[in-house]
C-alpha cells in the first residue's frame, strides 16, 4: 500500500508540482491550502508525512506544526517544511519544534524525494523500534492481582525514581530479573542501557575484563580495546545477576568501583568515570554467606540499600490463572499458533499444583500444554504433576533412581551390570535412566529437538549438550 502525503502551500501551482513528482514517484498525496484545511484533513485522513509551507494565511507554518506536534496521536507524524522567503531563523526553529527537513523554494525534484524518501524511511524505522519496545516490555510485564504482589508493585514505584542500590531475593524461577527490569522502566534512567550480567556465569579469571573492559595488548587476545559492562551501562541499570556467585576477588572490585564510581580497563592506568545504578539479585542467603566469610560484609551493606524480596509462586496461588494465560497467548504469538483456550478446570488444577520451580516451571508447562493440546486445552493436556520437573533437573543434576525402574530391578531379582558384568554405579545408573528417559522423549516427538526440550522444561543448546555428552544419537543409542 503506497504511502499518503498532505502537501500543505497556498500556491497551486507549488501543491501541483509537488503531486506530480511524489506520484510519479508511487506516492498517494492530498493536498491542503492552508493550515486550517489541513488540520482538518489529519483529523479525517490516514497520512503518513506533511510536506508544509511557513508562508500560510492566517495560521502560519510554525503555528500548524505546533499543532500537529502537540496531538499525541501526531507527535511522530513526520514533517518537511519548505519556504520561499524564511529567515535562518525560522528554520532552525521549525527543526527545533520537530521538522524532519527544511528546504527553500523553487524546488528540487531530486532534493524532495530523496528528503521524502529518507523521512519516510527514518519514520518506518521509528516505528519499528517502539514496536519492538512494546513487545519487550510485554515479555517483561509483571502479572498478578495477589496481596504479595500489590505490595511488591509499591514498593518497586517507591524505589524506581531513586538512585537507591536494590538487593532482590528470592528462590529461583520468582522473575527477579523481571523485577529489576520494572524499576530501571520506572526510572529517570529508562531511555538508557539496561545491562545485565549472570555473574556465575563468568569465570573468575575473566570478571575484571568483563566488567570493567580492556586495552589492546593487555594479555593474550586483546586485539582491540573493548568497554566493560560498567561502560556500556554508563547512564543507566547494571543488573548483576545471581551475586551471591560471584568470587570474593571480583567482589573487591566491584566494592571498589561502587565506592569511587569510576573504573579501570585491564592494562590501563587511567580511571574513567561511570554514572551507573547497580542493581543485584541472588537467590543465596547473603547473610548467612557473609557470616560463613564467603561474601563480603562492606559489598553487601552497599548493594542492599533497599532489600526487595520477589515473592514464590505458592505465596501467590490466586496469580496462576492469570499468569497462565498470559504465557499461553505469548507463546501462541511468538510462534503463530491460533490462540487456544484453556479450560476453567485446567486453570483450576494449575492453582492446586506446587510449582517449586516457581514461575519458570509454571511457564514450561503451559507451553508444553499448548504444544500437544488440540484446539483447546484440557485435562488430557495436563502432565502429571512433578515430570517436568524431575526431568529438567535431571538435565543440570543427577536425578534420582526412577522408582518404576528399581521395583523392576527388584522383583524380577535383577541387578542392574555394567560393561564388565558387575553392577552398575550409583551414577552410571543415573546416567543410564536419564540416557533412556531423553530418548523416549526424543522418539515421542520424532525427533523434534525443539518440543522435546519444551517437554523436559531446558533449553534447545543444554538438551544437545546433554544429548552429545550420554552419547544420544538418532542413529545410535537405543536403550
């Protein structure tokens, strides 16, 4: 569908070269001899850019993008303003009011569509960017309606427009990112980065750089200089995720750069200045740790300025429903599934189950209900209560011996060998059961790698590591 210009200009012979040339060009256009008329015309028409004229009668140029530019409906509605006689003046502040372009009379032809061509493009991609905003703060968006969570919303909007360092604790899967997430979009800082960092995730021999960048040369692989985490944040949110992780060496460092607000890169003398709000989140008792001498006292009293604790999901039993259907409709929209309903009873034996694994594991069975469920979800849908579970654990520890498989053993007076004929170790057995229960899985869904991970509740890149690691093969393993 081609896009719609209003050309505003009280002489029409200037209105009539200009349709000639943005039509020629695959442009639809209306056109407008005064301010008025085509503020009338934005009111009634879908338009896309305004080519406008300072010189008007009555209402000038300035006092029509005024206008346009205080109806929020309008306020990205892209402008070019043109003029035979403006002064410099007028100029910069048609630019300064909002003006995507300004150029004199007589016209251009190339000089106008190149000026359309870019203002529409930077327009589409203007949208595309709020767009994508909205969609992330939806994925990031807090549910739920339960006391626990009224309070936690009061207090994340007492403590968003502060400078106030944040400690947020809970159990693992709660959404303490999701947390951290809502106070920096609360924030004065929310047009800035938001960085986050899992701080177990980095090896304590690489934390300085990672954090706080490097100079070339400044050890084996330095090819170039490279900002840390704290630098690209300058401005906005550090998030350091999972704290309670970190070594006690990297633990100095960062106390030093709280303490200072300025870091220095590895193989660097000079010390940069960062404005960053640092917020933490562990799932750890840092009390206890800081008793056990594991983490430090004086780091701890600096990131726990203000303590949040995001609550469990069996804190908040009445927020199920709710959150289930949320993540049914993301996951049908992220992979263009028609939406499904989700029967009453289904929502109802959700808010009855346990859900350890909190909101994380509340989400992995919802999408697995979708994946498998027909048109719409029911109790037939529902897996038994703790297999998902079990089965992404097994991924990340040892899982237990199956029950089925050791009353098996047992009653056919069976002992479970090995390659050389004894019985088999308490781990081989674990890797065995596990080995069998990720290829049952696998054979399931045909080999669908992407449902089979939904099912076991891990990602995609840990089920093959697993898969590489028991030596599972489609071609290979086969009990």
């Amino acid at each position: 569908m081609a896009a719609t210009i209003l050309i505003v200009d009280d002489e029409k012979n200037i209105r009539r070269t200009l349709q000639m040339v943005l039509s020629g060009a695959g442009f639809d256009t209306l056109e407008a001899g005064s301010a008025e008329e085509a503020l009338g015309t934005l009111e009634e028409r879908e338009v896309d850019l305004v080519i406008l004229d300072l010189k008007l009668p009555k209402m000038n140029g300035l006092e029509a993008l005024a206008k346009i530019r205080s109806r929020p409906e309008w306020t990205r509605l892209p402008v070019i303003v043109i003029s035979g006689h403006a002064s410099v003046a007028e100029a910069v502040e048609a630019v300064q009011m909002g003006a995507t372009d300004f150029f004199e009379k007589p016209l251009d032809r190339d000089r106008v569509l190149v000026s359309v061509h870019n203002a529409m493009t930077t327009s589409k991609l203007r949208r595309e960017v709020e767009r994508l905003r909205e969609g992330s703060a939806q994925r990031y968006e807090m549910i739920g309606e339960s006391a626990v969570m009224r309070r936690l919303f009061a207090e994340i909007e007492k403590v968003a427009p502060t400078r106030g360092r944040v400690l947020i604790t809970g159990e693992s899967g709660t959404g303490k990112e999701l947390i951290a997430r809502a106070i920096h979009r609360l924030s004065p800082r929310k047009e800035q980065p938001f960085i986050k960092v899992n701080c177990a995730a980095i090896p304590s021999d690489l934390i300085e750089s990672e954090l706080f960048g490097y100079e070339k040369g400044a050890f084996t692989g330095a090819v170039g200089r490279k900002k840390g985490l704290f630098e690209q944040a300058n401005g906005g949110t550090l998030f350091l995720d999972e704290i309670g992780d970190m070594s006690l060496d990297a633990q100095a460092k960062v106390l030093r750069a709280l303490q200072s607000g300025e870091i220095t890169r590895v193989g660097s003398e000079l010390t940069v200045h960062v404005d960053v709000r640092v917020l933490a989140a562990t799932n750890r008792d840092l009390e206890a740790n800081v008793a056990e001498g594991r983490f430090r006292e004086d780091l701890y009293f600096r990131l726990s300025v203000v303590p949040i604790r995001s609550p469990s999901l069996r804190e908040r039993r009445e927020d199920i429903s709710a959150l289930a259907l949320a993540f049914s409709r993301s996951f049908c929209a992220e992979n263009g599934i028609r939406e499904k309903l989700i029967d009453p009873e289904v929502l109802e034996a959700l808010s009855e189950r346990g859900f350890p694994g909190n909101v994380r594991e509340l989400r992995n069975v919802v999408e697995r209900m979708v994946i498998l469920s027909g048109d719409r979800v029911t109790l037939d849908d529902l897996p038994p209560e703790g297999r998902l579970r079990e089965s992404h654990s097994s991924l990340s520890e040892p899982p237990p011996i199956p029950e089925s498989r050791a009353h098996v053993a047992h009653d056919a007076g069976e002992l479970p060998a090995g390659n050389s004929g004894e019985r088999l170790t308490l781990r081989e057995f674990r890797d065995k059961a596990e080995a069998d229960y990720i290829l049952s899985t696998l054979k399931e869904f045909d080999w669908n790698i992407s449902r089979a991970s939904v099912v076991l509740g891990v990602e995609r890149t840990n089920l093959h590591k697993k898969m590489r690691a028991l030596g599972i093969r489609r071609d290979g393993l086969e009990g």
